[in-house]
C-alpha cells in the first residue's frame, strides 16, 4: 500500500501532474524534474497500474501534448489538503519537541522553478 501511495500522492507525483499541468507536455515536464520522456511516462503507467487511475489525457491528435484528467485534478487538491494538515501538525509538534523555533516553508516553489 505504501508504494501505492507513493505513486500517486507522493510529493514526486504531485510535482509531477503540476508540471504535465503547466507545460501540457510529458517531454516538457520530465526535463523540468530532470529525466527523459521514458521515465516520465512510465511513472504515468506506474499510476494507472497501482490505482486504476489515469492521470493525464491526449489534448487531441498528432502529439497534441496531455492535459490532466479531471480525476488527477480532485487527488491533487485532496493531496494538497493533506499535505498541509500533515506540514502544520508536524511544525507543531516539532516545536514541542525542539528548542529552538520551527516554522512551515514558506515557498514550496523554490523546487523545480521551471
């Protein structure tokens, strides 16, 4: 189960349908996390396997670059929620833990600025 959840609501899959969102290219979103098409999809396969999901969809014909899927848009903002409840609880308990201040990021875009 804990690879499941990796693939397809891991920080990396995130970033991942953001990126496909952004660039509407496979090609594109994998050189901005740095590796090649092939990896980049097979993550996508790995995602449709593990869950029976498919994240992303043809924009039309002839390499029309993808789009996400109205599915993969629901688990981004569900994965985005639950990252946050995660991201505060971890900052409050780290701060009764510690004894100096912590506090939660407050840019998460400085990864993979393109």
């Amino acid at each position: 189960m804990g690879e499941v959840l990796t693939t397809i609501a891991g920080q990396g899959g995130f970033v991942s349908s953001k990126k496909i969102d952004t660039h509407g290219s496979l090609k594109k979103a994998g050189e901005c996390l740095g590796m090649s098409y092939r990896p980049a999809w097979e993550k996508i396969k790995a995602t449709e396997t593990n869950v029976g999901l498919n994240p992303i969809k043809n924009k039309g014909v002839n390499r029309g670059g993808y789009e996400l899927t109205d599915e993969d848009r629901r688990l981004m903002a569900q994965y985005k929620s639950w990252s946050n409840t995660v991201e505060h609880a971890a900052v409050h308990s780290a701060n009764e833990v510690f004894p100096f201040p912590v506090r939660p990021l407050k840019n998460r875009k400085i990864l993979f600025q393109c």
